[in-house]
C-alpha cells in the first residue's frame, strides 16, 4: 500500500486528493505544523531530509516534489486516467502544466509569504512581487476563460497541482479575484475525491 507523509495544510493536500480520485488505497501518516511557527515538524527529516512534504513510499520507490509524485502515480498507477494520451499535443500542455505549478507560478507566491510574514518588504521589491502574482494569475486565467480545466474538457493531474497555487495567487494578487480561475476552483472543489481528501487529511487552506 501506498504511504503518504501529509503535513497539515500543506501542499500535500495534493496527492490525497489524486489518491482519491484514482481510487487507490493509502496509509496516512500524518504531522502538525508548530502552532507559534506555523513550520514543519522535524519528524518530518526522518523521512525527507528537507523536512518537507508530500512524501510517498511504495514499495522500495520513496518520492518527494509533488509534480513529481503526481506524475508517478498517474503513470504507473493511473491506467490512462488523469492525463491525455502521450501520443498527443494536449500530453506536452499537460506536462508544461505540471511543472508551471511549482516552476514558475509558486515563486512569487512564495516571496509574497515571506516578506509579511518575515520581513525585510521593501517598495520596490513589493511592487515586483505585486507585479508577478497578477501577471501569473492573469495568465491562468486566460486560459481557464476559454478551457474548464488547464488542458480541455476534464481535469488532469495539472489541474491537481495549479489548484493550491491557483488559489493562494488568486488571493495574494492585488484587484478582484478573477471569476475564471473561482469558477475552475469550485468545479474541482465540488467533485468528490476533492471532499474525500479533506475527510481523510483535512481542509487544506493555509493559514499563517
């Protein structure tokens, strides 16, 4: 059986939910963020060095990065659901999909985190931090504006991983939410195995 290690409103969210929507069976293993720092655990380097998760052992095959795992576990464990054929272009949109999440959408959500919360903003550096996160979430949003899902008419394992990024750019970006990346969140909220993962990991917003 598939082991999950699951911070709690965390990335890792991520791999419960495509667990979920595989239908695959996994043990949770479970950790809480310090409730003053709100970090990691550090029984957490027990199983990644970094001190960071998701992280996933099957077998004698132990992963960390979500892409990563997202893609795994759809390749050897997804029978053909949750991504578009190889064959076909929609197949290299789903993968530049994939990568984007963490590559390049993350970052200005993650510098947007640290300077309130640890410090050291500057004008100039909030006006390139501003100026990133609407430039990303305006780039998905062009997309979502004319797909339901990054790549067509279903979801894949890209939209898994957009999702939490998605929503934290949303949120961060100066102006309005944008109605098209709202109205993606609430179809992928809706489904099922996006419930199902919140009963077995909990409600995955983070909170600072």
């Amino acid at each position: 059986m598939i082991r999950v290690h699951h911070l709690e409103q965390s990335r890792s969210f991520r791999v419960l939910w495509l667990l979920e929507e595989l239908g695959l069976p996994y043990e949770l293993v479970e950790y809480s963020r310090d409730p003053r720092t709100r970090l990691a655990p550090p029984e957490l380097e027990r199983v990644n060095a970094l001190g960071k998760s998701p992280v996933i052992e099957d077998g004698d095959v132990t992963l960390i990065e979500s892409g990563a795992i997202i893609d795994y576990l759809i390749r050897r464990h997804g029978h053909g659901r949750f991504a578009p054929d190889p064959a076909t272009a929609d197949y290299d949109r789903y993968q530049m999909w994939l990568h984007y999440a963490e590559g390049s959408a993350m970052l200005p959500v993650m510098l947007n985190l640290y300077v309130t919360t640890r410090g050291g903003e500057t004008p100039p550096l909030r006006a390139r931090i501003d100026d990133e996160l609407v430039r990303h979430r305006d780039y998905i949003a062009a997309t979502l504006a004319t797909s339901p899902y990054v790549v067509g008419a279903e979801p894949t394992g890209a939209d898994v991983n957009l999702a939490f990024v998605a929503e934290l750019l949303d949120a961060a970006a100066p102006g309005d939410a944008t109605p098209a990346i709202q109205d993606w969140l609430a179809r992928l909220k809706a489904r099922p195995a996006y419930r199902a993962a919140i009963a077995r990991g909990g409600d995955p917003a983070f909170r600072r």
